[in-house]
C-alpha cells in the first residue's frame, strides 16, 4: 500500500470520527428535546384530567339540579 493511499485512509477515518462524534452531539440534543417534550405531555395531560373531572363536577351539578 503506498503512502498516499494510506493518507487517504487516515484522512477518511479522520472525517468519519468527526461525523460520527457530531451525530452523538446531534443524539444526545435529539434525547434531551425528547425529555423535555415527554415532560411537558405529561403535565398536559395531568392538565386535561384536571379540567375533564371539573368539567364533569359541573355537568354532575347542573344535572342534579335540573333534577
């Protein structure tokens, strides 16, 4: 194997480390946002239960009302 040869390895393994460290940044970015949304869909959701049991409380009372 000639020397350029093995300097065109080194220079594409090189480029790859490189694109591989920047897709673990990109991943872990990617796994954070994730977090963050899984967070914020969990309080909506506790959201949306807190209001469909009120909702449901006033339904219940204008029900036994109308009674």
């Amino acid at each position: 194997m000639s020397l350029e040869l093995l300097s065109q390895l080194e220079q594409k393994i090189q480029s790859a480390l490189e694109h591989i460290e920047l897709l673990k940044m990109e991943l872990e970015e990617e796994k954070t946002k994730n977090q963050q949304l899984t967070e914020k869909n969990e309080q909506l959701q506790q959201d949306l239960t807190t209001w469909s049991e009120k909702v449901s409380g006033l339904v219940g009372l204008l029900n036994h009302e109308i009674s």
